[in-house]
C-alpha cells in the first residue's frame, strides 16, 4: 500500500515542476518583448529623487514603486518624486512647486531605463522628469 501512494506523489512532482518551467518559459517570452523601466533609485547627490508613475501615455497607470515593463515605443510618462531636500535645499524662499512635465521617451528594446526627477536648487524652473541612465541587456 505505501508504495502504491509514492507514485502518484511523484507524479504530482512531475507536474508541478512542468508546471513552474511553462511559467518561466513564459516569463521569459513576455520579458523578451518588453522594457524594463526603473523608478525607484535616488542619486541625492545629482539632485535626483525616485519617481512614482501614475500616468502613462495620458492615462491613469498602477505600476510598481520600483520597476514596471512597457511595451518598446514612445511613451509619455508622469508621476510623483519624493524629494530629499538635504543633499540639494531649496534656495529660493518664494518657491513654488509646479507639475512636472510628461518626459517623453522612445523605449527601445533591450534597453533599462532609469528615470527619476532632477530637482537641483539653483533652478527650480528646470526641475523635470529626467532619465538619468539607459543600460544594454545582454
């Protein structure tokens, strides 16, 4: 009787991990036709605050705090820094904060991009959405 159990638990192994590499395999595919776009690293001495993106191509957008995958193309994107304001104070006391532009980037495949809000103090009128970094996958 035990061993006529072992069987059909290994079977169910078997399927499982059949299971787990069609999902990679997947993953893989999916990943192959996208861009990896990266919002969330801060470079507080270039003046450069992570970005959350709320809009993409007009559009209200929920994607990651992090990182999200776009569909290669032009893309308008737009979003919410938060600021670190101790490596680049605001000099100005008559400052305002106004929305950033959408930036506009041509996402090309097998590209990272890394995108953030340049806000250096001097002047606050040039404050925009930037990216900062594009890095070639292998």
């Amino acid at each position: 009787m035990r061993r006529l159990l072992k069987y059909p638990l290994m079977v169910m192994l078997i399927l499982a991990a059949s299971s787990v590499s069609a999902q990679i395999d997947d993953e893989e595919l999916r990943l192959a036709d996208m861009v990896r776009v990266v919002t969330h690293i801060e470079r507080p001495a270039d003046c450069i605050a992570p970005v959350l993106v709320t809009r993409i191509d007009g559009e209200s957008a929920s994607v990651s705090a992090k990182s999200f995958l776009i569909e290669p193309g032009t893309h308008r994107l737009n979003g919410k820094a938060l600021l670190d304001l101790s490596s680049c104070p605001i000099t100005d006391s008559r400052f305002r904060m106004k929305p950033a532009q959408d930036l506009e980037v041509i996402f090309e495949l097998g590209n990272t991009y890394y995108i953030g809000y340049y806000h250096k103090p001097e002047n606050p009128d040039e404050w925009q959405l930037v990216v900062w970094n594009i890095e070639t996958n292998p």
